[in-house]
C-alpha cells in the first residue's frame, strides 16, 4: 500500500530500460539476417511471446508463493504446468481439429483441478516446516508428469509432451502466439487484487481479522495459475524456474508487498526469458538452444543459491 | 456491545468451552484469566470469527459473527491473534498500512496515512517504520501489530496475549495504552493477559476462565481474593494491599 512511495521509481525504470533493450536485442539477434521478412512473421511474435510469457509465469509464482505462504512454490512445482499437460494431451486425442483456443480451455481446466488437488493436499502438512511443501510439490507435479508420459505413450503422443514440456520460441510465428496476450490480462488481474493477495500473505488469523475472503482471493490465486501455465505450456511450452527465482529476487530487492513488487517481477520474469532466448539462439550459433534448457540450468543454479541463502542468510 | 450466548466449543472430543454466556459493555477494558488450556483464547477466536462457531450465538453491535460478512465486522473489531508468525517482508509502515485494508479500496488516502502514523507514533514505532519486519526483534514486531490493529481504528479490539516478547518497560507501555484508548478514545479492549498484576492493575473488570467454563467474574477487587485465586489456578497465592491495589504474589 504505502510502500510504492518507498521503492525509487529509479528501480523500475532500469527494470524496463533493460527489458527494452533485450526485447530490441532479441529482434534482431539470430540466424539469418535482420530483414523486414523474416522480423514482421517471425522475430517480432518470438520476442513478444518471450516478453509476455515471462512475465506471466513470474507472476503466477509470485501468486502461487503468496497463497502458499511459501517461497519456494512455483507453477511447475505445484503440478499446474503437468496438470496442463494433461488437458492438452486430453484435448489432442479427443478432439484433435479443434481449434487452439479449446485445447487452450481444456488444458486450463486440468490446470485448475491439478493446482486445487495440490493446495487441498498441501493443507495437511505441518506449517513449521517450510521445505516440506516444495518436496511434496516436487513429488506431486513427478507423479502428475509420470501419469502425462504413460498416456502419451499409450496414445502415441510422446512426442508432443517433449514439445510441451520443454519450452522453445523457435516455432513461435504469427497467428498462434496472440493467445499470449491472455497472459497480460492475469497479470493486470494479478495487480488488480495485490492488496488482497498481500493480506492473504500475512496468514489466515490477520486476514480474517483484517476481513479478507480468503477462500475467494485464493480461488482467484488459482486461477491465475491455472490460466497463465495453460497458456505457456500450449504455446511455448513449459518454461522451468521463471516463477521461482524472479519473484524471490524481487522479493529481497523490495519485499513482499505486492502493490509496489508485482511490476518488478513482471518486467523480471519478461527480462529473464529474452535473455535466455537470446543466449539460446548465440551459444551453438547458428543453431539453437531451447530457452527451457538454458532456463533450466540457469534456474537450478540460482534456486540452489536461494535455498543456500535461506539456510544460512 | 458484545453478547456471547451459550456458546460450547470442542477440539475432536476434548471439550475446550461449556455454555459460556457473558455480556460485555461497550467501553472499558476487560481482562480474561485463567490457566493453560482454560479456553481464554478459543473464546476470542469465536468472538474475532477467527474459529467458526460450533454451538450457540455471538453478537458484536448486534451484528452476528458467524454470518456477517467479514469485511464488515473488520470494521468494528480488530484483532491481535496469538503467534501471528509473518514472514512477509513488509515494512513496519506497509504492515500497519494494513490495518486500513477494511475502510478502503486500494491504495491509502491522506485520512489513513494520518491514522498510520498515529498508530505508529502512539506505539514508539517511528524510529522503526522503515524497517523490514523480518529484521526486527519478538517485541518490536508484536508492538508492529498492535498498531496495525488500532490502525484499523475500530470499536472493539480484542487482544491475545498481547504481552508475550514484550519486556517489562513496552509491557508497562502496551497495558497504560490499553487504558487511554478505553478512556480517551471509547475504544472496548478485551485482552488476554497471564499476568495477572496487569490484569489488576489496569482492567475494569476481570473474567476468569478454568476447564471451559467461567470461574469468576467482577472488578479487580473481587477477583483478587486469595480463595477466588486458588480455585482459579489451583494453588494458593497471597494478595497484598501495596497503597491501596491488590498486588497478587503469584510467584512466591
């Protein structure tokens, strides 16, 4: 609430300048050169799909770690990204010429349900310990993800999990990444109910007391969750640790007061997928590396730090 | 006016509250007592709607608190629940912000930064307002949420342990405060004390709980009575007049 005054509006815009930069950067870093042909089709949709995709699963795991009073939660480690999986899968067996927008629906409702399982489950564990909950996750969203390969395999779709499953923008192109534009509207929701999901943060008896429907704001903590891996497993694919580390660095930058945070993590978690997009297409030049490979080891690394750092900081 | 009817409570099989019936005026500071386990703070979670109501009725102005929206009642009883353990990382500033989540929608007016920094004057907080609360000591974050709930700048405030972390001076501090916001601001305080001294000291009326039940109930003067004190706790205690309070040797 008051805490935007404290934040130096400095700190937000070399947020943005930088997210600037690197989206400009990703128009016109690559094979082939930078011609009008291949940037209108191609480069232009890439760089906006990483921009929006990022910012979308930096801040579903900055709502999945505020309704989970937990900083160590994020949108593949709580079975939505596997859940989706599923719907889509679903979707591609029973009614493979629908159109993308159902098999966008299909997969957030199975996101839905895998989040909700997950929070219903997560209840019974004990508060005190705090990594417990991101272990139960781990082996949770396994189990999801175990159950998605089987049926893949049994309905011969294997190949596709590998595609949604490990998040790339190279196939990304005009007409199929518009649905990501959904993923600016949860986070202006997101923004929307920062002070409820705040309140909700500070645990069930001051947000009773402070007359917060808790229930309602974490059904809508959900969805958001649901909504924004639905999309990014459908059109991307799943992209690992964005939603982790982005909001716990911005967490250590300016707290946890949502009002003032959210923007960060937003530009973050966009500023985090162009850069490793850009790296992905320089490291093998002229060929490329999946920007959920280079997430994944990037991101491992830094949750590593940040669990180090809870432990010892 | 707070009405609590023939309200029971039990915890699996145990039962924690019997038919306990009490009335409390508007204004005033009443302390409730009693041992471990007695139910003190299980009835004022069912008085804060922080526990749902099992059996019987509570009525805060009427208002009945197993129905009326949450919001609603926010706005004329805070709440300062025990071992609220908060991770956030909010600042003292931000945190007590929050005591004026139920008056508005978003962002703060000038009206409740006022009030904000009232609350954070009135309870020694002003050297620590820019401080993340994950930096601070027991006491200086349980003071942190004491002004977050006057912040919230309702009738009623319903306090739970309020003295726990807190060292003898912000104990002496807290309790004084109490007072003035009952007599200076109309403000009805109900609070949960273990020390028993404070509760005579500065309560106008004192409720003591034992297995479930109400075991007494009146002025300081009438609670301090050696055989009311064994029967509340079980053993004896002697009471001295020190300039005309009752002092309770508790301890001895």
């Amino acid at each position: 609430m008051t805490s935007a005054a404290l934040v130096s509006p400095r700190l937000y815009g070399v947020f943005a300048a930088s997210v600037l930069a690197l989206f400009a950067a990703s128009l016109v870093v690559g094979a082939g050169s930078g011609t009008a042909a291949l940037l209108l089709p191609s480069r232009l949709p890439r760089s906006l799909a990483a921009l929006l995709a990022g910012a979308g699963l930096a801040i579903a795991g900055l709502v999945m770690q505020t309704i989970a009073r937990n900083r160590f939660v994020e949108p593949s480690t709580v079975g939505a990204t596997q859940s989706a999986g599923l719907g889509i899968l679903a979707a591609a067996v029973f009614m493979p010429e629908a159109p993308i927008v159902l098999k966008m629906a299909a997969a957030t409702l199975t996101a839905l349900a895998g989040t909700a399982l997950f929070l219903g489950l997560a209840r019974r564990l004990p508060p005190t310990q705090p990594l417990l909950l991101p272990l139960f996750g781990i082996v949770y969203s396994s189990v999801v993800g175990a159950a998605l390969t089987f049926l893949a395999w049994q309905a011969d779709l294997l190949q596709f999990v590998e595609i949604w499953m490990n998040g790339e923008f190279s196939g990304v192109v005009r007409g199929r990444y518009e649905l990501l534009f959904a993923a600016a509207l949860m986070v202006a929701l997101a923004w929307w109910a920062a002070d409820r999901l705040t309140v909700a943060a500070l645990g069930p008896a001051v947000a009773t007391g402070l007359g917060l429907d808790l229930a309602a704001t974490r059904r809508l903590g959900v969805v958001i969750v649901a909504v924004v891996s639905a999309l990014t497993v459908v059109v991307v694919g799943a992209l690992p640790f964005v939603g982790l580390v982005v909001p716990a660095m911005v967490s250590r930058l300016v707290g946890d007061n949502l009002r003032a945070s959210l923007p960060l993590v937003a530009l973050g978690g966009a500023g985090l997928v162009l850069a490793a997009d850009i790296a992905g297409r320089l490291v093998r030049y002229p060929y490329e590396i999946p920007v959920g490979t280079i997430l994944g080891v990037v991101g491992a690394l830094v949750f590593l730090w940040l669990l180090w750092r809870g432990q010892h900081g | 006016m707070i009405v609590v009817s023939n309200v029971s409570h039990r915890i699996g099989r145990a039962p924690i509250l019997t038919d306990i019936s009490l009335t409390l005026e508007k204004g005033g500071v009443t302390a409730l007592i009693g041992p471990n386990g007695a139910g003190k703070s299980t009835l004022l979670s069912l008085i804060a709607r922080l526990t749902p109501l099992q059996a019987g009725t509570i009525t805060v102005d009427g208002l009945a608190v197993a129905t009326t929206p949450g919001r609603t009642l926010a706005r004329r009883l805070a709440v300062l629940p025990q071992d609220s353990a908060i991770d956030a990382r909010l600042t003292v500033t931000e945190l007590v912000g929050f005591g004026r989540f139920p008056h508005g929608a978003g962002r703060l007016t000038d009206a409740d930064r006022a009030i904000v920094a009232a609350s954070l004057q009135r309870f020694d907080l002003g050297d620590l307002a820019g401080r993340f609360i994950d930096t601070l000591s027991g006491g200086q974050r349980q003071r942190a949420l004491v002004a977050m709930a006057h912040a919230q700048a309702t009738d009623y405030l319903l306090l739970d342990e309020p003295l726990n972390n807190l060292d003898m001076q912000h104990a002496r501090a807290l309790m004084r405060t109490l007072r003035e916001l009952a007599d200076t601001e109309r403000r009805t305080v109900l609070v949960v004390l273990h020390d028993i001294n404070h509760a005579m000291a500065h309560a106008d009326r004192v409720v003591a709980l034992k297995d479930g039940r109400i075991a007494a109930d009146g002025p300081p003067a009438a609670v301090a009575v050696p055989d009311v004190l064994e029967r509340i706790f079980g053993y004896a205690m002697r009471v001295v007049d020190v300039d005309g309070d009752p002092v309770v040797l508790h301890h001895r």
